[in-house]
C-alpha cells in the first residue's frame, strides 16, 4: 500500500477536489479542547462530490480517514493523524426550511440551525442552545440535555457509505441511543438531517443556556462532558468524580474543572497525554469506590 508523504501525491488529491487540502495541518487549531498534532492530509470538502472522491482516494491508497465537525467531543494524538481528516465546514452547512419540516447539511453549526427554526417562530431545538456543535455532530452522539435528545425530532437522517453510495435512514434506522448511534460503530458519514418542526416541546433556551453558564465551564477549552452517564447508579458521571475527591485534579496542562467534574479543561499547554492519563485516574478512582465503570463520551482517536 502506498501511504500519503510526497507533495506529488498531496497535489495529486486536490486536483480531484473542488475544496482545499492541506498537509501537516495542526488539528489543535480544529479542536474545542485545542488539543492535537498534525494531520498528514486535512481536507475541507465543498460538496458531497468531493466527500465521495476523498473516500475512494483513500480506498485507493489504503489509507484511514476520520470525519470531523465543530471539533467537540474528540480528542486527536499528540502525534497527530497519519490519514485523512474530513473538515465539513460551512461549505456543507445549508439549512432550509419548508412547511413543518427543516432540513440542514452536516457541516452546519448547532448554533446556525437554531436561529434558523427561531427565525420562523419555533422554539423546537432550543434544548441545544449552548451545544458548540455541528449538525453532523450531534446526530452522531444524539446530542442533547436529559430532558430531550436529538433522536426524538429527526425524521431522517443522509449518510454516505464508504463506497460512495449515498443512503437515506429513518430513525428506527439510525439505532439512536443514549448519546450514541449506528454512526460511532459503522463507516458511515453524516451528510444531512430532517427534523420535525412544531410537533414537541417548546423549550426555554434562554434559562437553559443561564444553567449551562452557571454548571459548566464554558469559554474555556473543553471537549464537552467526557463521559456518558451512567445507568441506574443514582448519579451522574459528574457527581461521581467529584465524590471521589477529583474535582480540580490536575495532570500537566489539564485539569478536571472545579465547576463540573464531568469537564477536563486545557488550561494551558496540556497534552493528549495529559487528558488520558487524568481519563484513566477519574475511572480507576470511581471504580475502586463506588464500583461503577465509566464510559466515555469523548471519541479518542488513535
């Protein structure tokens, strides 16, 4: 198998594409956590054509790939990817609206959709106000808040195959769960949602957005919550870490945040090292007092 490395074969994919590649892109620049090496190729597609042609390059090639969004809830090496990172970006980011139904592109910000329904005078997606994420992102994790999720106002879902075929998913389909999907264990891209428009709750995205401000620490690099909360333990991931006494526990550069447990923070300079090292005492630690096995919700990518 012939691997990416010479300028030759760089320029050779971005003849294929319409969007921009870069070589040796640092993807601390392209994380909410700003933590992450070089990506060998970084590739910002500008349609679904240029998806398709990245994904048979590297068939070709033999080559892995990931897919990234907003960049919440990832953690890259230190050492970087030696593959191809998928950016969708604005370029995939169209939203529009009609009747009772909207629908937007994977590379379009939580934020973006939002104001978007808010602009026809619904408030059916404010419980993902303050949710720094892409569409494409938090259908992968059916984002959301424990009292609603994503899942429950789709009503389909686009994705590409790894072949380039592109399929179309009712939610029955897509296996929703408890932040996860079919997307986290299938080779499967995230090219487009339909919601539901008018039909649920009505939410107040003001207070939940004064809550999200008061519990947790925005505006300082964060993944988002790192694990999934557990079942049937009568607390949260959160409060579990804390009880445990880790609350501002610190390893390097990162921290576990002294506002919420469920948070790693950089705080400066902190490394992917530095995060897994603090991932693995908060799960030893909870483990050994209170018997329960944390899950992550962060997606490390090797």
């Amino acid at each position: 198998m012939t691997r990416l490395t010479s300028p030759a074969q760089h320029e050779e994919l971005q003849n294929r594409l319409q969007g921009v590649v870069k070589r040796h892109e640092p993807l601390a620049r392209h994380t909410s956590l700003r933590i992450g090496g070089p990506a060998e190729y970084f590739v910002l597609p500008a349609s679904l054509e240029d998806i398709a042609e990245t994904l048979e390059f590297a068939r070709e090639r033999g080559l892995p790939w990931v897919v990234l969004g907003n960049g919440t809830n990832v953690l890259f090496p230190d050492e970087g990817y030696r593959g191809i990172v998928l950016k969708l970006g604005p370029a995939l980011g169209e939203i529009t609206v009609k009747g009772d139904r909207v629908r937007a592109q994977a590379g379009a910000s939580l934020a973006a959709l939002i104001s978007r329904v808010r602009s026809v005078g619904l408030r059916d997606l404010d419980f993902l106000v303050g949710i720094p994420g892409s569409v494409g992102g938090a259908l992968v994790m059916n984002a959301g808040i424990p009292e609603g999720a994503i899942a429950e106002v789709v009503t389909r879902v686009g994705a590409l195959t790894f072949d380039g075929k592109l399929i179309t998913l009712t939610p029955e389909e897509c296996h929703f769960g408890y932040r996860s999907s079919r997307f986290q264990q299938e080779r499967l891209i995230v090219i487009e949602g339909e919601f539901a428009l008018g039909r649920g709750k009505s939410w107040d995205g003001a207070e939940l957005l004064r809550r999200r401000k008061e519990r947790q620490p925005l505006g300082v690099p964060s993944p988002g919550c790192v694990f999934r909360n557990p079942v049937g333990v009568g607390a949260t991931a959160g409060q579990l870490i804390d009880r445990a006494g880790l609350k501002g526990y610190r390893v390097g550069g990162a921290r576990i945040s002294p506002k919420h447990a469920n948070f790693i923070v950089n705080e400066g300079g902190a490394t992917s090292r530095d995060v897994l090292q603090l991932i693995d005492i908060a799960r030893s630690v909870v483990l050994k007092y209170w018997g329960v096995e944390l899950k992550l919700e962060l997606a490390v990518v090797a």
